[in-house]
C-alpha cells in the first residue's frame, strides 16, 4: 500500500486548507479529502 503526500484541494470559507490524499494497494485506490485538524 502506498499514501502520496496530501496536495491542497481547496480552502474553507475561513482559509483552511483542503487536502486531498491518495491511497493505492492490491489494485485498489481511495482519494480521501481532509478538512482541517
């Protein structure tokens, strides 16, 4: 399984960033998107 590093996908109406991470094993692939922490 593979995680590529979280790229900017957006901001949040206060300036947030909005990351998007990609997630790759056995053939499969999830994109998953983050707001804040």
């Amino acid at each position: 399984m593979t995680m590529k590093d979280g790229e900017v996908f957006g901001t949040t109406q206060a300036g947030e960033p909005i990351r998007r991470f990609t997630i790759r094993g056995g053939g499969l692939t999830a994109n998953i998107i983050g707001l804040g922490a």
